[in-house]
C-alpha cells in the first residue's frame, strides 16, 4: 500500500468496508527542506555522536512522519471510526550497575569541552553519499568501523541545527562555539591472567566397605534420610545451642601391608629341641622383678668408674636408647638436608623459572670414624634394597698412591637420620675391600676383605658374631675379594634356604658361597678366568711383543655385574679390558667375551629402561655405549683429564649418565650432547673413589680417599620426559646417524626396551 502524493486521503476498499487513510489536519504538515550539507572538518558546529545516538534519531524521525497519517474504517459511507495503531510501548527492565551508574555522570561532565578536530578533511566519511533527512554524509563502514573505537566525529551546519531544534530530536545549540562530545554507552573491559582463586570446594568423604568405619557410616547416613525424608519429619523440635561434633578419619597413607605368614616343614634333631627347650628355661617367660634390676645395679656400682662406663655401653638398651638420642639431635641440624634426600621438598613443574645446570646440592658428609687415625679410602658403598635411609661402607685400600697403606679396616652402617656417627661399626684386621646388602634377604650383609675371606653378618643385631663365615678349605684364595654380588637361588631349591653370593679375587677367580646351618660358609669354585688367546669380539687392538711373553695366565679381575632379567647370568671385568659373560650353570667355562677398552674396563651398568643397552667404562678415558647383539660401541665419551673409575645411568633420566675420575664428578646428557658434558663438578682436594645411587635415584653418594663420603642431590636438573624409553631410543638413533651400517644394525635389534616399557632398576 503506498500513499499518493497530493495531500487528498487515499480510500482503499476492504470486503465492503472503505478504509481511510489520510492526513489528520494536512495544514500542519510541512516537509522539512532536504539541504544538502557537507562535513568541514574546521566546522564549529560539530557534534559527537555514537552509532546509538544516530540510530535513535532515525527511529525517531521515522516515528514523527508516521505520525501524522491515520487510518479510518467507513461502513456504507456512514460512521467512520479511527483505527489508526497506537505504537507500542515496549519497557525493557535491566538491571542497573551500581559503580557504572555512580561514575557515568562524573564521567560525561569531565567528558564535555572544547574540541577542535585535527583530523583529516580526506575522511571516508565525506567521500560517500549523504544520507538524506540527516544532513552529512556517513557510510556504512564508517558506522562498523566507528562501534568500538574512540569516537565519531560528525559535523553538521547551521540549517540541520536548526532542523534538529524544531523536531525535539536533539538538543545541539547552533551559538555555541563548543561542541558537546558523548562517551561510548559501553564499557572497555581489558582481561589479565590471574592466579586460581578457590571460591568453594566439596571433597568427598568416603571409606572402604569392609572396615568398621563403613558401619558406622552406613547409620548415619540411615539416620539423615530418616531425620530429612522418613517419619522422622514430624518429630517434635525445638531450638537449642549445640556444638558440632568433630570427627576425626583415617586416610589410607597411613595403612600399612599386612603381614604375610605361611607355614613351612624345617628339620629337627633331639639335640635341637633340648638346646631349645633348656634355653627358654633360662631365660623364663616372666619380666624380670625389681629385685634382680636392683642386683644388676648393685653390680655395676661394686665396679670401678672406667669399668661402669665400659659395661654401660655394652648394654643394648642403652645403645638403643643412645641412637635414638643422637638420631633427634642430627634432626635438629640437618633436617633440610634429610627432607631433599627423601624427596620431601622437589621442584614444582608449574614453577615460573628454572635453570638447567645439572648440578649436584651437597647435602650432607660422612666421615669416617677412626680410633687410630689411621687413613683408611672408601673401597665400596651399599644401600639397603628395602630401606633407602641406611648404606654401609667399606674402609680399606683402594690404590697403593697412599704414602701409608693401613693395615686394618672397618665397616660402617650409616643411617641418613643420623649422619654425624654411624648405627653400626665393626672392625676388622684386615682391609675391607667390598660390601654388599641383600636385595632378597635386607638385613644380611656381606663383607669382603683384603685376605680373601668372606662373612655375612645380620646389621639388626648389635654386637654380635657373624652368622657365617669363610674357610680356608672351601675358599683357598688369599687375593683381595673385590666384588660381591647376591644371585637369587634356583626354585628346585627349599624355598626356606637363603639365596647364595658370589664373591670375585683378584686373581679372577669366582667362588659361590651358600649359607647353610652352620657357622661357616659353603664355598663352590664357580669359574677361573684365563688369559685371552685370539682376536676377541669388540674393539680391535693389538698385542705388543711384552704383553706376549708374559707368565701371568689369569687376568686380574675387577668387577661383578648382573644380568636384569636372566638370574643365572653375570659379568666379569678384567685389565684386559673385556667382558667375559658367565653363568651359573656352566662352570669353569663363559658364555661370550667382548673387548671394550684399551686398558682396564672397571665399570659396568645396564640401562633401567631396556636389559639389552648397558655401558662400560675403563682406564683409556672412554666412555662406551654397547647393545647386546652389536659388537661396536654406539657411542663413546671421552674425557680429557683422567680415566672414569665409575660410570652409572641416571635412575630418572634415561638419556643421563654419570661419570666419576680422580678429580671431578661429570653429568652426559646423550639426548643434548656427546662431545662435553652437561656439567663437571669438584668435590674436594682428596681423590675419588666410586660412587653408588640410593634406590630412587635422586641422590647419590660419592667417596674419596680421605674416606669421607659426600651425599648430593641432583639439582636443577631437566625434568624427566613422559616417554622414557622413546626418548632413549630418539637419542641413540640420532647419535649413530652418521654411521649407516651401525644404523642397520640397530634396526635389526628391533625393541631393545623392557616389556611394557616399564623401567627395572638394576
């Protein structure tokens, strides 16, 4: 329906009703003059307005035209009635913001002042066409571009001022030389990352089903459904104070492994049983009385001052009493140092900075315990396999550069709770050159001396015999023990006998040692080297005419390592630099034999993440990286300043090993660098020894000549990757990708890692 241009009402016909529309008086209608106006940027009449504001003054103006035409409903040409719409009144309810609605009038009156615009004339609001009844020229991407910028700038001339003043559409004063600028109707809003803030947390509580604590659970959850939803609704109530009842529950940390039991079949002689039943009867099964405490008393004052102390210090209660004392008051001092070594206190992978300086914090040091002053060199370090907190040390002869060589030794059973005097000493006329704790058995340890003889001594109990030692006739050599490995024991034997040890001489000779009830060691010639004849698998050397005529027909060995997985294998080291594989099965004869250092070879330890990648370490200041099954080595480390006297991978990072000379204590990282290390750090003026990781491999522990042994974390250190074992196998496929045919050969290995990917530590 469109409306004519003459100011006549239009009559439309409507199913035999006429409509009317036309004008309600056309005499007061007058069509405003359409003046074309232009924008001046130096205009003084200029106005900011927003889209909103201009977007309104359309509605309204629209609204004005409409109103002046109204619509009649003519019946037969009769009675006429006005049905013109009414416009709608639409209220929109919003909630008000209380700090915008007490700053927006403060802010609109700082807002309002002088303006001279400086922009450019040459505007792409004046390049498009002026919209008509409004008097400037505005497009549509202005209108875009201008919703969320500062300002727009209109600007409008005397004529459009005037017009805006007789339609009540805006309120612009054409005298005033200032012009009125309008804030934006929104509010910026600029967003920071900011810390978590808890605003409410409900944690369950919850219990398992088969303890004592479910019961009583169960009925106080009866009793809230009978008290909220049950006839216990309608009981009779009353206000009264009351105080919550505190409940107090046990998580399941503090639950311990029961204790397993079985019962086994065990041999008994008529000698036994009366050597039993007579002790108990001594012994009594009633606490002693006041009586016979006083008597013990009494007896230890008849004796002189020095004997008292002496007698005093053989009882185990005060011993016991002593250690706890003493373990209290290390607490005090070292008590930072114990958190780090229990992993207490460990970097936050969250953490805003970090440095990768693979260090090593010095935690604590322990110093030998001497009543001669005699200088005696760490030869061997054990940590307990169940028990991380306890290592024993050996004290002995590790070199001849000593100007004095002692000629006794001791063992030390060191506890991390107390690190200034050790839980156990026991001293021995002999050097002691290896000790070894149990995995299978963590109370017994074994103990090598420099004569060649062999114990086993049980650290649970204090001042007490050996549980059994070496002879002469099952054991004859007399070379220096010095390596002592436990082998878990065959499953056709009873499962009530304690696992066997092999123990290395010198002389390279390997003797099995079984205990057995007896106060002596079961000896079994395991295997005897010989010297290598031929050209050996590995590195390729050659024989000079001395080493040719020589009379020695055994090789001297070193060390002892074990196979992860096949208990029945072990390796033995030797000076000659080679790797001779044995077996408890075949004796007297070996498996394999690798060349792997052009000298003596003094380390060897298998990767936690794969059984078949292990490396060796020796006196030609190498460094080498072997995979069972490919006879050269895939990567060797150099050192420029002495040979490795020990060389062990990381137990929490697969591609970190650690290497330990005379002087300093080197940390590889294979997945970054093979060329130099990651770091090199200087302990003291006293040369190393060896050293040993404790079971979680977060700290380890170093000894030196000065038979002082320095335990360090390590410190700021990368943190472990997700995938240890594909990291591994990125790292040495990367450093063996210069050499193709070592890349074959790896290839053709396939899966060099432990089922399931897991990690063993060895």
């Amino acid at each position: 329906m469109s409306l004519k241009d003459d100011k006549k009402p239009a009559i439309f016909g409507v199913q035999g009703r006429k409509v009317v529309v036309g004008l309600k008086d056309t005499s007061d209608y007058i069509e405003p003059k359409r003046e074309q106006s232009h924008l001046s940027v130096t205009s003084r009449h200029s106005v900011r307005v927003t889209f909103q504001e201009l977007l309104q003054r359309e509605i309204n103006k629209a609204l004005l035209s409409r109103s002046h035409y109204h619509v009649y409903d003519v019946k037969g040409g009769k009675n006429s009635k006005e049905v013109t719409p009414k416009p709608i009144a639409l209220v929109i309810d919003r909630p008000r913001h209380p700090l915008l609605d007490s700053k927006l009038p403060e802010l609109s009156e700082k807002d309002t002042g002088s303006y001279r615009s400086t922009r450019s004339g040459t505007s792409s609001i004046s390049r498009h066409k002026s919209t008509r009844g409004l008097g400037m020229k505005i497009s549509i991407d202005d209108v875009i571009l201008g919703i969320g910028s500062d300002r727009l700038l209109f600007h409008f001339d005397p004529a459009y001022a005037q017009y805006t003043l007789e339609s009540d559409s805006s309120s612009l004063d054409d005298s005033l030389p200032e012009m009125t600028i309008y804030t934006l109707p929104f509010i910026r809003v600029i967003l920071w990352k900011t810390q978590l803030i808890r605003l409410y947390e409900q944690t369950s509580v919850t219990v398992p089903g088969d303890t004592e604590e479910s019961k009583l659970v169960l009925k106080d959850n009866d009793l809230y459904d009978y008290l909220t939803s049950h006839r216990g609704r309608m009981r009779r109530r009353s206000e009264a104070e009351a105080q919550t009842i505190l409940a107090f529950r046990k998580t399941r940390d503090i639950n311990t492994d029961p204790v397993m039991k079985t019962s086994t079949a065990s041999y008994v002689s008529f000698y036994e049983m009366f050597d039993t039943y007579r002790m108990l009867s001594k012994m009594g099964t009633s606490k002693p009385s006041a009586d016979e405490e006083k008597s013990v008393a009494i007896a230890l004052q008849k004796l002189p001052y020095n004997e008292q102390v002496n007698a005093l210090g053989r009882l185990p209660a005060f011993n016991l009493a002593g250690m706890v004392v003493m373990r209290l008051l290390a607490g005090n001092e070292y008590s930072r140092s114990q958190k780090r070594f229990r992993k207490m206190k460990i970097v936050d992978r969250m953490v805003k900075h970090i440095n990768y300086k693979y260090s090593l914090l010095p935690l604590f040091t322990l110093f030998p315990y001497t009543t001669d002053g005699m200088r005696r060199a760490v030869c061997d370090i054990s940590f307990c396999a169940k028990n991380s907190d306890i290592l024993a040390v050996a004290y002995g002869i590790y070199s001849y550069s000593a100007a004095k060589l002692s000629k006794t030794g001791s063992v030390c059973v060191w506890s991390i709770k107390n690190p200034c005097n050790p839980e156990r000493l026991y001293n021995y006329d002999y050097p002691v050159v290896s000790v070894c704790f149990s995995p299978y058995m963590a109370t017994l340890l074994a103990v090598g001396l420099f004569d060649g003889s062999v114990e086993v001594r049980d650290v649970t109990k204090y001042n007490e015999p050996p549980v059994a030692i070496s002879q002469r006739s099952t054991s004859p050599c007399v070379d220096p023990v010095l390596s002592i490995k436990w082998i878990k024991q065959a499953k056709v034997i009873d499962s009530a006998e304690i696992d066997p040890l092999l123990a290395l001489s010198q002389d390279g000779s390997v003797t099995k040692f079984n205990i057995i009830n007896s106060p002596y060691l079961a000896g079994f010639k395991q295997t005897v080297l010989e010297c290598v004849e031929g050209t050996p698998e590995g590195l390729n050397f050659t024989v000079t005419p001395e080493l040719e005529r020589q009379t020695i027909r055994r090789p001297q060995g070193l060390s002892l390592t074990k196979h992860p997985l096949q208990q029945d294998i072990f390796y033995i080291l030797t000076d000659e630099g080679c790797l001779h594989k044995c077996s408890t099965n075949y004796q007297n004869q070996y498996l394999e034999l690798l060349k792997t250092h052009d000298g003596a070879v003094n380390c060897m330890d298998f990767s936690p993440w794969s059984p078949k990648l292990f490396l060796t370490c020796g006196n030609d200041w190498c460094i080498r990286i072997w995979m069972d099954g490919i006879f050269r080595p895939l990567i060797t480390i150099k050192n420029l300043y002495a040979p490795y006297q020990w060389a062990n991978w990381s137990r929490t990072h697969s591609t970190v090993l650690l290497g330990i000379n005379r002087k300093q204590v080197e940390i590889w990282d294979i997945r970054r660098s093979v060329l130099k290390p990651m770091s090199a750090t200087f302990l003291e003026n006293s040369f190393n020894t060896l050293a040993k990781f404790s079971r979680d491999g977060c700290n380890i522990a170093i000894g030196n000549e000065k038979g002082n042994v320095h335990i360090s974390a390590l410190d700021e250190m990368p943190f472990p990757p997700y995938f240890q074992y594909e990291a591994l196998e990125k790292a040495i496929y990367k450093a063996v990708a210069t050499d193709p045919d070592l890349v074959i050969e790896l290839r053709s290995v396939g899966y060099f890692g432990y089922p399931n990917k897991a990690c063993v530590i060895p």
